[in-house]
C-alpha cells in the first residue's frame, strides 16, 4: 500500500469538535464558560442582567449619564413635592379675601390669609397690611412688594438651572460615547487586517449608538418635564402681579354708585341753608 494511502498515524488526533473546543453556541455565549457581566454570573443577576449588560457595554458614559438621571428624578420629586405643599398655582382662597378687602371688610381678609402657604396670598396679606398703616407711603410699599415677590419667584425656580444642564449635557455626552465608541470599533477592524469580521464593526456600532440613545432618553423627560414646571412658576408670577395690583386699585367690574347731579347737589345744599336759617 502506498504512503498516500497509509491511514493516518496513530499519535496523530483528530480535530476537536466544535462543543471540545468550546465554540460559540446559541447567541455567540461559550457554552464552557458562562456570560459574566461586571465580574458576577449573569444567572446570578437575574432581571437586572439585561440592564447591567447595557450598563458594561455603554462603559463610564452610561454610568454617568445614570447618575446624571437620577439626580435629575431627586431634583423633579422634590420641586413637585414643594409646588403640592405651598399650592402653586391659581388659589381661589386668595382671590376670596382680595374680594372681602375690597368690600372693605379688611381684617377678615388677613384672617383668612393668616394660614396660607401659597406665595401669592401671604403677598397679598403683606399688600393688605402695609395699605392699613399710615405711616407707610404707597410708592415705598409697592417697591417693597415687588422685591419680596421676586424673592419668592426665585425661591421657586430653585433647581431650574441643574435640571437645564442636565437636559443640555446628556444628548452631548451620548453624542460623545458614540464617537470614543466609533473610534475604538474602527481600531478593532484596523487590527483585524485581512481577517476582517464584520461582527467586529457591527458590535462596535451598536455599543457606540448606545450611548447616544440613554442620552436622548435622560434628556428627553427632563426638558419636558422642566417646561411643565417653568410654566407653573409663570403661573404663579402671574398670580402674585395681579393680586398685589388689585389692592391698589379699584375693581371695573363692580356696578358704578349712583351719582348726584350738579343741579340735585346745588338745591340739597339751599334746602341745608335754609333749614339753617
């Protein structure tokens, strides 16, 4: 029998099958060496292994734009909590006592100001009682009204300008994690050389337009929600302007009193005189 047909030699081995060598199996996942995603199980992980696997994949700008949303969640729940408590808004209470201050019937107005919270009506009991002294002149205490009130709009924007950055910064930053995760795709598929993979560009991709989306996705609820409360802090602005304004005028919706005529008020005053004489 010839060389060539000489079965082959007895140390040689034949060649490891895919499950010996460990190959990919299902999904690109080594069936030898389960899936870790930061160093633990992915079993072990359960319902949160999809999302920390996102996590590992998007690298340090998921991770900050995570905790840039959940800054940008505190700040929201604590402007919603403090709007609820001080009733910002339209407040009807308010607009009952500027009614019985405009009846004349000035100390049951304070009294129903006395406990309010909302910023308009404890500026409006403060209108009501500087108009009440004599001592203060009404140019001093409209100057005076309208700085208060401005410290109270301000008061209410606290936590406006974080959530400004934040909604301006995230897109930026997914913008910059697609960009390092370009860059880093298309180092792998210059070291690849010849042996070009096209999952090596195409995993790249999509971990790079990851960044992009969790960026989009903090962004977006925050200028949203943020214009939502800008528009109340407007409202409320609104409210204080006109209820301090009314107390320094007078109301055109009322029935005008009757007035006497100049010939009615001439023969009133000879009947006086005569009465007189």
């Amino acid at each position: 029998m010839d060389e060539s047909e000489t079965p082959a030699a007895e140390g040689s081995t034949a060649a490891p099958t895919a499950e010996e060598a460990g190959s990919p199996g299902v999904d690109g996942i080594s069936d030898s060496a389960p899936p870790e995603i930061l160093g633990l199980p992915a079993e072990m992980l359960g319902p949160l292994a999809e999302p920390l696997a996102l996590l590992q994949a998007g690298g340090a700008v998921v991770a900050i734009l995570l905790v840039l949303s959940v800054v940008a969640l505190a700040i929201i729940l604590m402007k919603l909590w403090q709007f609820g408590r001080l009733g910002v808004g339209i407040n009807r209470h308010a607009r009952a006592a500027l009614a019985l201050y405009r009846s004349g019937q000035a100390e049951e107005a304070l009294g129903r100001l006395a406990s309010a919270r909302n910023p308009g009506a404890r500026l409006l009991a403060l209108a009501i009682r500087g108009r009440l002294r004599d001592d203060l002149p009404e140019p001093l205490l409209r100057e005076e009204l309208a700085r208060l009130g401005s410290e109270e709009v301000e008061a209410l924007r606290g936590g406006f300008r974080p959530l400004e950055v934040i909604g301006a910064l995230a897109p930026l930053l997914g913008l910059f994690g697609t960009v390092l995760g370009m860059i880093a795709a298309f180092q792998a598929l210059e070291q690849a050389g010849n042996r070009v993979d096209p999952s090596i560009l195409s995993g790249g991709i999509w971990e790079a337009l990851l960044t992009t989306a969790v960026g989009l996705a903090v962004a977006i609820p925050v200028v949203a929600l943020l214009n939502l409360l800008e528009r109340r802090v407007e409202r409320q602005a609104l409210e204080m302007e006109s209820l301090v304004t009314q107390v320094f005028t007078v109301d055109l919706t009322a029935a005008p009193r009757p007035q006497r005529s100049a010939a009615d008020s001439r023969e009133g005053a000879l009947r006086l005189h005569a009465a007189g004489e």
